[in-house]
C-alpha cells in the first residue's frame, strides 16, 4: 500500500552501491590524493590573487566516450606542461547534463547511450575516468548537477560548477557550502547575473542541510561555508556579458554584496552566439581584457574536443569519434592554437609562437 502512494504504476526502484562501496572499488591512493590537493590549492591561490596565472577550464561539453576523453586528456597535459608558467589548465569532466526540457542525461546516468539508464555503471565508469585523468596529471573541473551523485567523485574534483538552470537552487547553494573545491555560479540563462551571486554569498556561509554520507544514510549536515566560490559569466538570451561593461557591472554587483571581484568568463553558450567557432574571438577580447590589467577575470571556459562541431545522438555505432554529441566544440588544433597565443600574450614573449612545442599525435 504505501509503495503504491508514493509512486506512480510502472515506476522501479533499483539499490545502487553506496559511495563507500565504490570507493573501495576505485580507491583514491595517498599519493593522488596529495596532487589533487595541490591542483585544488594552485586553484584557490588564482582565486586569491596570490599567483599571476590564470585559470583556463578546457574540454568537451560532456562526455560520452572515455577513450577520446582520455586521448584529449593526453594532449591536454603536455600542453598544460608547456603554458604552466601562465596558465593552470583543468579539463572540463563533465559526466552529467542538465537538460531544459528532455536528452540524453550524460554519461553517469546512460553510459550505453542507448536509454538503458545502466547507472550503476555510468557511476563507475564516471569514477575510474576521473581517477585516471588525475594519474595522468591533469586537474579535473566538472558541474555538480545532482547532489547525491556528486557523493561518488567529488575526491576527484579540483574545481567544481554550479550551472544556469541551478545557481538559483538552495539546495545546491547548501551542498557547496560543505565542500572543500573551489565552485563557481554561473549566471542564468536568461542572462540573470543576480541569482548567481545570492548563489555565492549564500554557500560562502554556514547552512544547516539533509545530505547523505558515504554509507547512503540521511545525515544533518552542518557546514562552515565555502570561502572559494565566484561568478561565472555564460551570457544569457543570446547576449554576451563577457565585454567590459558586463564584466564592470558584475564586478558592481559583487562588491555590493561584499563578495570577491573574481569573475570567470565562458567563451563557449550565449557568449559566443551557442557558435563554436566564434569562440577563439572571445578568447581574444577577454584575454586583451587581462592583458590590460582587469585582474579580476581569472580566467576562462572553453568548450573543446578533439575534432569540430556536434553530432546527432543517434545509435552508438553511428557516432563519429572525437564530436561532441551535445553542445558543439572547437576542435584541438584550434584549442592549442589559442591557447599558445593566451601564453604569448601573459609571458610577453612572441617567442612562445613560434617554439619547438610539437602537438600530441
């Protein structure tokens, strides 16, 4: 009787394995877990001005091939390797998806792509591809969309997003407020700056919350706050924010509310017109924003994968490799290209153009 008040005809509740049981699966080693650390703190350190580097958040829209996940994430690192000096590079690992209406959920909820909805495996194969990606020495960033899922990677994490459609959700705000990752709230998609902020400087102080702990219990959570968080800028109804008047205006709306000036902007969504390939003009003007002396953008988002554009979901055995299936990207020659240009322009030196550095195969 009660299953049936609680629960439309047809529905199913499937166990998943605890948070616990698939960290012991996948185990976080002492040694990864100090990098991690450090990723984090190189992370924090930008937020707090105590570097001259500047952040840049680098991968696919969403991921739904870990094999070209991970070959992306081999050319991520020697290039991370080379630009070190000025830019901390993060690989955008983004295994969930918000949808505005329906779609394909991301990989931790249908890793077959085929409606199978196998999450105990999406949740596994999400774990191990993150785990991997920071053996390889590259930073992991990712938007926290569901704040029970988060529970199996967020170790893995070294800075973390909270999207359009939920920087205005208290739940969410109450989630990051406990956790130890540098997250940003980005604007609204109708290009709300303000939802963002009371996002910020409400998970920058202590929340009382129901939240889970790694054995799957219902838990009061009691938190200290989340002193790393900032805006992100996405542009909003196919308007950009990311010029200097928009940067000028949210900066406002920081310090009226007495939070860090410290803004991030996305140069993929609204800010480039949802056109991939109008990205690397984004890129220009924002890092021409830097370059003049804005210290208060930290940084960048960048919707990249191995080759072009987007696909068609259709079957698994259809898909192209390397093309983003959701938003479209720009491809890796392209992301290299502008990013070199990023480290010309931070380390004053046209001679980092035209150096010896050789592309990953």
């Amino acid at each position: 009787m009660t299953s049936r008040l609680l629960h439309y005809p047809g529905t199913k509740c499937q166990p998943l394995p605890t948070p616990h049981d698939i960290k012991n699966e996948f185990p976080l080693k002492s040694e990864l877990y100090t990098k991690i650390e450090g990723f984090r703190q190189e992370i924090i350190d930008i937020l707090q001005k105590k570097t001259k580097k500047t952040l840049f958040i680098v991968g696919p829209c969403s991921i739904h091939d870990t094999t070209a996940a991970f070959e992306f994430a081999r050319k991520l690192k020697k290039l991370s390797d080379y630009v070190s000096d000025t830019i901390a590079l993060v690989m955008r690992v983004y295994c969930e998806k918000p949808r505005t209406v329906l779609g394909w959920k991301g990989l931790l909820y249908d890793p077959n792509l085929d409606n199978s909805n196998d999450i105990a495996k999406g949740i596994r194969m999400t774990r191990e591809l993150m785990l991997e990606i920071n053996r390889l020495g590259v930073a992991v960033g990712t938007e926290f969309l569901d704040p029970l899922t988060c529970h199996y990677y967020h170790d893995l994490v070294s800075w973390g997003c909270i999207g359009a459609r939920t920087s205005s959700s208290q739940i969410h705000r109450q989630f990051i407020s406990g956790l130890s990752i540098p997250v940003g709230f980005k604007n609204s998609t109708d290009g709300n700056i303000l939802n963002a902020v009371y996002g910020m400087n409400a998970a920058n102080h202590a929340q009382c919350h129901i939240g889970l702990d790694d054995y799957g219990r219902a838990c009061a959570m009691n938190t200290s706050g989340n002193p790393n968080t900032h805006l992100v800028l996405r542009g909003g109804e196919r308007r950009p924010n990311f010029n200097r008047p928009s940067v000028a205006y949210a900066l406002e709306l920081l310090a009226t509310h007495k939070l860090p000036l410290r803004v991030l902007i996305d140069c993929s969504h609204d800010n480039s017109g949802k056109d991939h390939e109008q990205q690397p003009e984004v890129v220009e003007q924002v890092v021409e924003q830097i370059c003049q002396g804005n210290e208060n953008i930290l940084g960048l988002v960048l919707e990249s994968y191995l080759n072009p554009g987007r696909q068609k979901h259709t079957s698994p055995s259809a898909l192209k490799y390397g093309i983003s299936i959701t938003d479209g990207c720009m491809d890796w020659n392209t992301t290299e290209e502008i990013i070199l240009r990023a480290h010309a322009r931070f380390s004053k030196s046209e001679a980092a153009l035209s150096s010896t550095f050789a592309s990953v195969d």
